[in-house]
C-alpha cells in the first residue's frame, strides 16, 4: 500500500471484552497484502494476522480477524476476549510488489481488568 | 519462519560519532530492509538492502548518513554516521519471509540508540 491510514491513537478495552481497530488504506496496485503487527514495550515487532487483497474470506487467527472491506479499502482488527497481554501498539500495514512495508501510525491498546 | 539476531540491543552514544548495527538471518533472503522508528512514532523505511548492488535508500535517506554493507545473503549492517541528538531512534531490519506461514515480514529486535 502507499499510504496507510490509523485515526485511533490509543484505544482502551476491558478484559474478555471485544475492540476493533480501524486501519484504511490507499494502492494503485490491484495485488498486495495487508498486515496488522503488534509490537509490546519490548520493541519486538509481532505479525498478528495477514490478508491477501485478492482473497475475499476475512483472514482469522484464535482470537484476531479482520474486516477486510477492499472497495471501501479498509482494513479492520478486532480482538475477541482481551487479554492483559494484548496491551501494545498495534501498526497496520501494507505492500504490494515493490516488496516495501508502509505502515500507519499506530493504536495504543490498552486493556484494563 | 526466518530468526533474526540484531546488534547491539541498545547504545549511548557521543554525538559526531558513528554506531554499526548488525543483523544476522538464519537463512538466505534477497531483501534485507531497516527502518527507523522515532520516540513515539510509526517505522519509517530508510533503504531496501540486495546482496551484490548498491542499497535503495527512500527519500530523505542518504548514503552518506546511513551507509549499508550487504556482504552475503544472510548479513547486512546499517551504520548510523556522524550522530547528533535527533538520530536517537530504534532501529530495526527486516525481511520478507516467505516461510512465515506463508508469507510476511520477520524483524529484528531492534537497537534502540540514544545520542548524547
């Protein structure tokens, strides 16, 4: 993706519950992927989940799916069941054939009990 | 999926002078990538590493402030040169893994640099 889009700086959720991130997008490019990474304080960057644009099934993993919406070129993460560990910053992201990762700015996750 | 080893995991440095960052893959890749990721802020891409060519730095990136070496297929360095205060950042490579349940992009731990 060219440019990718976060307008939630910090989002706040209590544990067991749900939250969705928001993340939009902007590509010429008609094959690419979209990422959304988590990376906690210790810096580390996290892969959570992928999706491929020419895939129409929302992408899933345990706990984290997607709302992938490619007309509307949105890219959606919604977390099920909070857990404390969930707590980061969480970037999304995107590529296409220049193999080049753009990234958003970036959600705060809070979790609180 | 690929392991990165990434060097040093933190410095302080003296302003004017120069840091060498390291990473190491346990496989061979085609592109190394590092980023930058300021105090608070998102990653920037400085420059797409290829074994055997010259780095492709983005725009506002030089060769003269961020000299890369790419020696083989699983080694690259990022030197920062001439350090001043507004270079303290993280510092992280990066490759595409396709071996990352298919596909995506494994980092380092990062090198987290504070100039002084």
């Amino acid at each position: 993706a060219q440019t990718v889009t976060q307008s939630q700086p910090e989002m706040s959720v209590q544990e067991a519950e749900t939250v969705t991130l928001s993340c939009t997008y902007d590509t010429s490019e008609s094959d690419y992927y979209l990422f959304w990474y988590k990376q906690p304080p210790s810096r580390q960057m996290i892969l959570v989940i992928r999706q491929e644009a020419y895939k129409q099934q929302n992408a899933t993993e345990n706990r984290f799916s997607v709302n992938f919406q490619k007309a509307a070129k949105s890219f959606s993460l919604k977390i099920s069941d909070s857990q404390l560990g969930d707590a980061a910053m969480y970037f999304c992201a995107g590529t296409g054939t220049a193999s080049k990762l753009t990234f958003g700015t970036g959600t705060r996750l809070q979790v609180t009990l | 999926s690929a392991v990165i080893s990434q060097k040093p995991s933190r410095d302080i440095c003296q302003r004017g002078t120069s840091l060498t960052i390291q990473c190491q893959v346990d496989s061979q890749v085609t592109m190394m990538f590092w980023y930058r990721q300021q105090p608070g802020q998102s990653l920037t891409l400085i420059a797409t590493a290829n074994q055997g060519s010259e780095a492709t730095y983005e725009s506002g990136f030089v060769i003269d402030k961020f000299p890369i070496s790419r020696p083989n297929l699983t080694f690259s360095t990022l030197t920062v040169s001439n350090m001043s205060p507004e270079d303290s950042s993280i510092y992280l490579c990066s490759v595409e893994d396709r071996g990352l349940a298919n596909y995506g992009y494994t980092f380092g731990s990062g090198t987290r640099l504070t100039v002084v």
